[in-house]
C-alpha cells in the first residue's frame, strides 16, 4: 500500500505473512499537523515485506514530489529483483536510482531544490535489511528496552560523532535540523555511495519496529511506546495513538509513523 496523499492517511495490514517462519503485522498512519500540506509519505507491501517512510523537503509539490518519487523508485528496485543479486546491492541501486530521479524533478521544476529523507525495512531473499538517510528512524523495542537502527545524518549528530558537542547538546540543538545526508544530493553519484546506509537486521518474535519521521520521534518518548506495546494493542491502533500524542505534545511537522511487530 502506499500512501500518496489522499484521503487515505493509515493503512493496516493485520493478515500476518504465513509464507514465512517469522510472521509480522504492520500499521500506519500521517496526519498533516500544522503544515499547509503534507510532505511524508510510506509504502507497505505485504507481498514483498517491504516499509518504507520518507519526509520530504522543498516546499509545497517539491517536497511532496521528491518523497513521492522516493517511494515509487525504490519499491520498482525491489520488484524488479534478480535472485542473484545481494539484498544491499539491490537496495543500494534503489537508492541511488531514487536519488538521480529526485534530481532530474528538481531539473524540471526549475531547478528547485527537492529532497526527501528515508528510512527503510525491507526483506530481500531470506535477509531483512535497514537503511536510512536524514533524520526518518528506525526504532526497535525488544525485551523492553530501545535499540536505534538508523544512523541520524544531521550536522549535531557529525559533531557528536567528532566528539565536538555532547549528546545531550545534540538533541536540543538547532544543528539537528541540518542534514547531511539526504535523496537529491548531488554528492551521492553512484549505488557505492549508499552502502554505508544500509545494515542487516534479524527480527526476533516479540520485536516492534517503529520507523518515522522527525515531526513523529522527536515529540514521543520510549515510556509512551511502551506502554501502548504493553496493552496488546494492534499495530495500526498504536501507531495512530503515536501520530495523534506527537501533535497534542507539539510537533510543528508533518507527522508520520510505521509500526512493525513481529511473531
């Protein structure tokens, strides 16, 4: 299914995937919030076990149009699967054919600068894979505590890592909302530049997996999470219970999560 602005804002898939041993239910939902119009988008395809959320940016139709087009790239790259290809390569080339594509609408728009962030869960063969860019996140809950997926690609999140600002400085930081990484960079040339964003993961029973936008994950927090997980709800009850506390605790965003339990 995916979201392409419409009416429809959720989408539930409760039919678990019997054609695997590890089974999964998905949910999700985007509210526009306060923003004139709404830039996030997310993709899921049973038949493919394939989730993606992006957030675009650029401004009314650009931003709506580069997380479109990231969307439809990369689910075309992964439909077009050969059984002889690696799952990162695969995704690599979505990625970078996603990116030129969101450089060529920016060419066509007048040269207007278009982007989208991404984060990605997707099953190639018998592997799961993460991969992200920007700020969209991937977190998993399992056994109770929190483990981030994705890697933030945000000017704070580089001076942390070049241990020039604390953590804690980080997260309140206004160098938070400057990316580094991103779809329609022109510094991404070729399916070898996205390798780094790209991870292997192994899901276990009793695993939930939020991906989200900024205007999602930075207005919720792990007890609210777990506390919705802990009532046995479904995954598109949950996921809209996120998306709604996220705006009433203040996101100015668009506001856009996925949630994937696993069993």
């Amino acid at each position: 299914m995916l979201d392409s602005g419409g009416p429809l804002n959720s989408f539930t898939q409760h039919r678990p995937n019997i054609l695997a041993t590890l089974k999964w239910m998905a949910g999700a939902d985007s509210l526009q919030g306060l923003r004139p119009n709404n830039e996030d988008r997310f993709l899921i395809d049973p038949g493919l076990s394939c989730f993606v959320v992006a957030d675009g940016m650029g401004g009314h139709e650009a931003g709506e149009e580069a997380s479109l087009l990231a969307l439809r790239t990369i689910h075309k790259s992964l439909q077009n699967q050969t059984t002889n290809q690696a799952g990162q390569s695969i995704l690599a080339q979505g990625l970078d054919q996603a990116n030129q594509a969101i450089l060529s609408a920016g060419q066509a728009f007048g040269h207007r600068r278009m982007g989208t962030t991404i984060v990605i869960l997707a099953k190639v063969g018998v592997t799961w894979w993460i991969a992200n860019l920007g700020d969209s996140e991937a977190w998993l809950f399992r056994k109770g505590k929190k483990i981030i997926l994705s890697h933030a690609h945000n000017m704070a999140a580089e001076l942390v890592r070049q241990k020039a600002m604390a953590p804690k400085e980080a997260a309140h930081s206004p160098l938070k909302h400057r990316l580094v990484r991103y779809l329609g960079s022109y510094e991404l040339k070729e399916p070898n530049c996205f390798y780094s964003d790209i991870r292997p993961f192994q899901p276990k029973p009793g695993d939930a997996l939020l991906l989200g936008t900024d205007g999602l994950m930075d207005h919720i927090n792990d007890a609210q999470i777990r506390a919705l997980l802990g009532k046995g709800l479904d995954p598109q009850t949950m996921v809209q219970e996120l998306t709604r506390e996220a705006l009433q605790q203040g996101s100015p965003d668009n506001v856009t999560g996925l949630l994937v339990q696993f069993f």
